[in-house]
C-alpha cells in the first residue's frame, strides 16, 4: 500500500520546513517510524527504509544527482510545494515564504503609491468612475472615499485599506496619511529583509521606534483648554489646516468658523447627528452658511398652514394612502361599478378612523415617512395641522432626534407616542427651493449648515471636506491637546528616532533606522506634491530641527521652510498618534505573514 507521511528537514541551519514524502508499498505506518533514517549526502537526501535505500529526489522528480548545495534546496522548496498542493482542494493555492512576503510587500506599495499624491495642501484629486448603470463620476482627494470605492484582491492591499476607513470612523482625519505611512514602512522593511534581517527583528524594532517617536510628541503637545479664547483659535487653526488640502482650501477660514461653530453648539458631545449637512446646487461655496436648529428639504403643500408656533410634532411611518381601490395589482369581482364605489367609500371610512386617531394625539405637525393621498391631507387641513409626506428616512431619523420624539406607526394609544416639539416651523426658501425650518427645537444644540455650490460634484466632495474637519474638531474637543503642522511632527519623531537607532545595538537599530527614514517620506511628499525641490527642503529641515525650540515646517506657499506657529498651521495630537500606532500596527501584521492560502470556493450543494 502506498503511506504518506510529513517529514520535517533542515537544511545549512535555515528555517526549517516541511515536505511530503511518498513510501515504497509494503511498509506500515508504525514501520516507517521505527526505520526512517534521514541522512545527508553532498548531493541528495536519502532516507534508509529497513534494507532499501531511496533518494527522494529521484523518486519524486526522476533527477539521478544535483551538482550545488543550493539547486538541493531549490528542490526540496519545490517538492514540498508540489506536495502540499496536492491536499488543497482544487481553485485553492498557496504561496509560502519570501514569495508570500514579495506579494504582500507588492501590493501595499502600489495601494500607497496609488494614494500619496493626493496628500497635503497641494496633492491632486482622483475621479472614480463607477461600471455600474448611470457611471456614476466621484471627483475627490480623501483617502477613504478612492480607497474604499477599490476592488482589491491583495490581502496586504486590504489590510491598508481597512486602517483607512477605520481612522476615517475614529478621528475622521488622516486617512491617506495612516496608508502613506504604513507603505513607506513596508517599502524600508523591504530593503531590510532582502538584507538577510529576519521580520521579528524588524518588527522589534519598529515598536520601539513607535513608542520613541510617540513619546516625542507627547513632550512638545500645547494644551489650551484652560484659555477658552486660545482654545477657540486653536480650533480654528486645526479646522483650515484640515480643510487646506481639500476642495473647501480656497475658502477654509469661512468653512472652518462655521465647522468651529457647529461644533462647539455641541458643548462636549461627539454626536454629529445633531449637526445636518444640506447640498443645494447654485451659488458659489461662499454663500454656503449655518442656521441654528433642523431644516427639513420638503415644501409645504397647497392649503397648509405656512407657520406653526409652539409645534407638538408626531414623527410617523405609516400607510395614509389606501384610500383609494389601486388600479394596477388589485383584483375585485363585482356585478357593477356602484360596488367599487362602495369598497372605495370603506377605504375612505377606514383612512378618517386613522386619522382622527392621529389628531387624537394633539398635535399640530405630522411629519410621515411614506405619501399622504388627498383625502387624508385635507382631513389634517381641516383640524390645522401641517401634514408632511415623503421625509427621507434619514431626515425624519434626524428630526425625531433633534426634536425629542419618537417615529410611531401604531396611533391607539396615544400616551404611548412621544411627541416632538419646537418653538417654530416656517417655510423658508434657499436658492429657488423651498424648505420647512423647525427652529427652537428641544435639542438645544442641533444645527444646520446649508452648502451651496455650482454642481453636484462640488457639493458632494464639499461635504466630505467638511465632514472631515467636522470630525476631527469633535474629536479635539474631549482630546484638547494641539500640535504644529506642515511636517513638524514627523521631522520631530525622526530626531528622536534617529537617536534611538544610534543607541541601539545589534540588527534592531537597521530598523529603526528604517521608521526615521519612513516619517521623513512624509514631508518629502507633501513637497514633492507640490512641485518643490523635496531634496533640498528636507535637508534644511534637518539641520533646522537640530536647533532648540524649533518650529520649522513646509510653507507649500512660498516654497520654503517656514515657521508653522507663526503660520498658524496646526494639527490634533489625537489625528497624529492614530496614524503613527496604526501604520505600525498594519505594518507589523504584514510582516509577520509567511504563507498566503487562497481558499477554493464554496461548492452549492445541490439539493435536487
């Protein structure tokens, strides 16, 4: 009978591996264990079975000898490639070692060379064009979106992928940065491996550099949130130094005082909910602005009441259209059209039952999910209530929210429905459009800012600019601490870094080397994105941060190193370290991979 067996061998002290090996017939599995014999020859392995010497090599790939050492351990990769293959299901496959490693290396590099050019006050945009029906066309330069709208079959590709939109949820800023800074590590940890430095030893010495280089900015924060006016200016600087490398750039101290506003109404809390963003197409980006309470992008209908005080509002989602006999889909055997009148006058019946239920609530608002059909709607005209139909669920979502109610689809009881409330609802008109305003709304903090632009382009890619600052200012309000901008962090844990390396012994200290050399490739492209000699700066950067008390960054604007407190161009702490522990931490991962299986797919039983 034929025995498979794993052996496992060394070879010239390498990492040990394993093959498969195939038996003569006749031999049991306990006899192979008690005569194995593995012993190694200058050309071959033999293995000895009881009186019958085989060579492996012969048996597996018919070659009678090998001249080198080396073409031996090519071999033996090779067998126990073809071995192993032969236990994966079919569709599966399986990459091992330095190859595994290359293709995790590979595919992050080109995620991050994909992406560096959009990062900075002077990176380029990216146009994604969808394949689906309409081509839907998304201008942007945020990190996330491009990433996000990639279909990628690298799984160290996917990794990157996935510490973007994590630092996207998390901080809101950042998100090119983290991809950025994880592939030049992986770029540098590249060199290291082909130099014979194993990745444990990388990785070692990444996470001291990590832990040097955090605890570098811990020493040079700035922390205002005893001084509301210089908290409130730090604010402002951290919002214009989001927004300077996004669409809003050419307008960011308008945008970042209304980010700053909006957020600051939200007195500690991390909630945007409270905060709604509305695109209305006209205008220019400058008209955009921000109204204090909910505004609601549906018109009043004809015979309503235009202004309500003091509003009782009931937030719905419920039928108030069957009160008509649908043409299409319904199916009535009657002897005579007199009989459709009657079904359609208990319908009606039916629909002025529910809505005396609703009135029963005492309001003076309905505000309903789905349509209200005529009749109903001139039932609520009658009593003076403002009748609302078709909300988007987002928009009602919000407005029970902000207004203290509850969205309710059941009216018998009326002591179980919370009504919302607000002092005011009013139709107001943006542009040429039509909208109804609730303002003085329970949640004292809820505001609207209103984005105008010249398409719908620009309004989308606007609104993710400002929801990016939105973000990372109510992160900045619970983590108050402020660091300058422009490449300074990065030149400042390269310092630090560096002297780290030159105190650190052995092979560790090529690595964190490797992390210095990776946080200057920051400012070199963000100089190198905007056309600047990226060289040069850097090297001045160097020698100005071997200064004390220096402050020294990129001015993209002049095209020289200048002084970023003078230039007001800071950054949140909170943003800075998330990017510096996740790259590590996606990095590390990567490194440790030394086998990508590609599982087959899942077979659909058939059940017939």
């Amino acid at each position: 009978m034929t025995i498979w067996k794993i052996l496992t061998f060394g070879y010239c002290n390498r990492v040990l591996f394993t093959a498969l090996f195939i038996t003569i017939d006749g031999y049991v599995d306990v006899d192979l264990a008690k005569n194995v014999d593995i012993r190694r020859s200058t050309t071959r392995y033999v293995y000895t079975l009881g009186d019958t010497a085989l060579s492996w090599v012969y048996q597996l790939h018919k070659i009678v000898s090998l001249s080198t050492t080396e073409a031996e351990y090519v071999a033996v990769i090779d067998a126990s490639k073809e071995m192993i293959e032969k236990i994966l299901k079919d569709e599966a496959s399986e990459e091992k070692g330095a190859r595994a490693r290359m293709a995790s290396f590979v595919g992050a590099i080109a995620i991050t060379d994909l992406v560096k050019t959009t990062l900075g006050p002077k990176g380029m945009d990216k146009i994604l064009q969808s394949t689906g029906r309409g081509h839907g066309v998304t201008v942007t330069n945020d990190g996330a979106t491009i990433l996000k709208s990639l279909h990628i079959d690298n799984p160290a590709a996917k990794v990157l992928i996935d510490i973007s939109k994590v630092q996207d949820d998390e901080v809101g800023d950042g998100t090119t940065s983290v991809v950025v800074l994880a592939g030049e590590l992986l770029r540098e940890a590249e060199k290291l491996v082909a130099a014979k430095i194993h990745p444990m030893t990388i990785i070692s010495g990444y996470r001291m550099a990590a832990e040097c280089a955090r605890n570098a900015l811990l020493q040079r924060v700035v922390d205002n949130k005893e001084n509301a006016e210089k908290f409130k200016s730090d604010m402002m600087k951290i919002a214009m130094t989001t927004l300077s490398s996004k669409i809003l750039s050419q307008d960011k101290e308008h945008f970042a005082q209304l980010a700053v506003d909006a957020v600051m109404r939200l007195k500690g809390s991390t909630n945007l909910e409270a905060i709604q963003i509305i695109k209305k197409p006209g205008g220019s980006l400058k008209d955009s602005f921000l109204d204090e309470g909910f505004i609601l992008d549906k018109k009043i209908g004809l015979g309503q009441p235009k202004r309500i005080e003091n509003a009782k509002i009931l937030v719905a989602n419920t039928a108030m259209d069957t009160d008509k006999v649908k043409i299409y889909g319904a199916r009535v055997r009657v002897d005579s059209m007199s009989k459709v009148a009657e079904i359609e006058g208990a319908e009606k019946e039916k629909m002025r039952e529910k809505v005396q239920k609703i009135i029963a609530h005492g309001i003076n608002c309905f505000v309903n999910r789905q349509l209200i059909y005529n009749f109903p709607e001139e039932l609520f005209a009658d009593a003076g209530i403002l009748a609302i139909e078709h909300a988007d669920f987002e928009g009602i979502e919000r407005l029970s929210l902000v207004t203290g109610g509850e969205i309710a689809s059941t009216f018998d009881n009326p002591e179980s429905v919370k009504l919302g409330h607000c002092k005011l609802i009013e139709e107001i008109m943006i542009g040429e459009d039509k909208l109804i305003h609730f303002s003085g709304v329970e949640m004292g903090q809820a505001c609207t800012i209103v984005l105008r632009g010249a398409s719908h382009h620009v309004l989308d890619e606007a609104e993710r600019s400002l929801h990016d600052a939105l973000c990372v200012l109510s992160q900045t309000v619970n983590d108050t601490r402020v660091l300058l901008g422009g490449g300074w962090p990065e030149m400042v844990m390269a310092k630090e870094v560096d002297e780290l390396a030159r105190k650190t012994p052995g092979k560790k200290s090529h690595a964190i080397e490797a992390f210095s050399r990776a946080l200057v490739a920051i400012p070199t492209i963000i100089a190198d994105n905007a056309g600047l000699d990226s060289a040069d700066l850097v090297a001045q950067l160097r020698a100005e941060h071997h200064k004390e008390g220096c402050n020294a960054g990129i001015d993209v604007i002049t095209g020289s190193v200048g002084d970023m407190a003078e230039l007001g161009i800071s950054e949140s702490f909170k943003v800075k370290q998330a990017v510096l522990l996740s790259a590590t931490e996606a990095a590390e991962m990567i490194l440790r991979v030394d086998e990508i299986i590609t599982c087959a797919p899942r077979q659909r039983e058939d059940r017939m």
